[in-house]
C-alpha cells in the first residue's frame, strides 16, 4: 500500500509535465473529441427507437416501449430479407474480386521500371476516387441506358439491347456495381500495397534472380510473403465495412422496378426513414442490426487473421 501510495504522485506529476510539454497538442485534439462526442457518441441515444413504438410528437421519452417488436417485424417482412441477402452477396463480391484487384494492379505498377509512364498509370487510376459519386452515376446511367454507347457496344457482341440498370435479374446489378466500385477505387486502393511493395528488400529478389527464380516466382515466393501483413489487415478492415455497402452509389443507381436486386440493408435503412409512410423505429432495428453485424464481423476477422496467420488489426 506504501508503494502505491509512493507511486501515485509521480503518475500525476508525470501527466501534468506532458500536458505543459504538449500542450498545444490537446489543444489540436479537443475539436477531435468534440466531433465525435456530437455527431457519433450523442446520437447513440436514438438507438432506443429501435425498441419503441416511436413518434416524432411524443419523442424519446413518451413513446411506446414495444421491445423487440420491431426486430420481429424486421426479420419476418416481405422486404428485409431480400436486401439482406442483397448485402451479403455484394458483400462477397468486394472481399474477394473488388479486394484482390487492387493488390493484382499494385503488382503490375511495382513491375513498370519507366517512372514517367509509372506515375502517368497511378495519377490516372487515382483520378476516378476524388469523383463525387453523383457524378460517376451519372456516366454510368448515360453508358448503360438503352442507346448508351456501353449498352451498343454490348449489342454489337450479341447482347440484349436494354437497359441494364432496369434489368432485375441476378446478378446483373451486382456486376455492375462490382465493376463501378473497382473502378473507382482501383488506383486509390492500391496506394497501401505499392507502399508495401517498394518496402520489400531488392537483394531478396536479386538472390533469387540469381538463383534462376522467374519474375512470378519472386513475386509469389518474396514480395507476397512480405507484404501478407499489410494484406491481412485491408482485408480485416474490408471485411468489418463489408456489410456498410451500397449507400450513396446503390441509392442513386436502383429504382423501384430493381429493388430486389439492388436494395441493401443500408439502403432499406434510408428508405424506412426518409420515404413516404416513414418507419423510424423500423428504421433504427436494421440500423443497428447492421451495426452489430458489422462489428462482428470485425473482430472475428481479426481474430481468425490472428489464429491463422499471427498478423492481426488490433
């Protein structure tokens, strides 16, 4: 007890000397802690909705206390389940396709030895990223519309002359936002892994050039190996926001007529609170029933990379 009352001065001294030493540094944080307070700590409260009967007139504290009525009612509608199902497919899709493809292209730009052509190739893939996606649904609504010159390209090789963001068979939509995703974020998501790349020793490779090693051999037996921490914690991240997609593209690309192939759990959460006949506490149900799966689905991905492979997020 001596020693820990001994010790427990020196913790505050030691606290009060950082925060004169750094003092300008808390300064710059408490904006930081005040953003997150207001705008994702204290909106935490409305997550009672979900367990309400909730009305605008009576507010937090004078609706209905319902339960898990609305959970049930989620879970048995007509709609729910098919944006669910929506969500887990696209979902897959980004964390196989959509998360390799960035890594594949970080492995062509590490092969080009030109640097001018190299940093042509990467400004050029980073440009699609900072596209405000209103105005990337638009270029693909115009290429995919009936006369799109996409759609008439697709027609000459055989294809159906369509619409195809109308078309509500599986998996047409998905594909296409596959597609656009992978466009978008190509150049961007590559920054990490080219990072990663350049970090990796060269007398490794040049060893086993010697040793009559090929260029796929070295980059399968050296760089991947080497950079396998790097790729194991984008695809813990991937895998925890997998299940937050489809919001601002999704909702500006579907419509009625392709609900049941384009509506997502986060896009079923916009519509139950925004649109006509609004559902709050509905509403607030699949938000958190996403927000649970999600963090969830994170750390058991963190968990598994770290039984498996020693490599983990956190």
């Amino acid at each position: 007890m001596a020693e820990k009352k001994k010790n427990m001065p020196a913790a505050r001294v030691t606290w009060k000397r950082d925060v004169r030493r750094n003092w300008p540094i808390y300064v710059m944080f408490i904006p930081v802690i005040l953003f997150e307070i207001v705008l994702h700590y204290i909106p935490m409260f409305g997550v009672v909705m979900a367990f309400q009967d909730h009305s605008l007139v009576d507010g937090y504290f004078g609706s209905k206390w319902v339960g898990f009525d609305n959970f049930i009612e989620l879970f048995t509608g007509a709609d729910f389940p098919i944006a669910l199902r929506n969500t887990i497919a696209i979902a897959l899709l980004k964390c196989t396709i959509g998360f390799v493809m960035p890594i594949i292209f970080a492995f062509l730009l590490s092969m080009l030895h030109h640097k001018k052509y190299k940093r042509t190739v990467q400004t050029m893939s980073y440009l699609p990223n900072f596209v405000a996606a209103v105005v990337v649904a638009s270029l693909v609504i115009e290429f995919l519309a009936k006369d799109g010159p996409l759609t008439l390209l697709l027609t000459k090789f055989g294809a159906e002359n369509q619409n195809w963001l109308a078309n509500n068979r599986i998996p047409v939509f998905w594909v296409i936002y596959l597609v656009m995703g992978i466009w978008q974020s190509i150049g961007w998501g590559s920054i990490m892994y080219v990072a990663a790349i350049a970090t990796v020793s060269g007398d490794l490779h040049e060893a086993a050039a010697i040793d009559g090693a090929t260029r796929l051999q070295r980059m399968t037996k050296i760089t991947l190996p080497c950079i396998m921490p790097m790729i194991v914690m984008m695809l813990v991240l991937n895998v925890g926001l997998s299940f937050a997609a489809g919001f601002d593209n999704i909702l500006l690309l579907y419509m009625p007529s392709t609900y049941n192939v384009a509506d997502t759990v986060y896009t079923y959460t916009y519509r139950m609170a925004f649109t006509s006949g609004a559902n709050y506490s509905l509403s607030a149900a699949s938000g958190l029933f996403q927000s649970v799966v999600g963090t969830v689905l994170l750390i058991s991905s963190n968990a598994l990379s770290k039984k498996l492979g020693d490599t983990s997020l956190f």
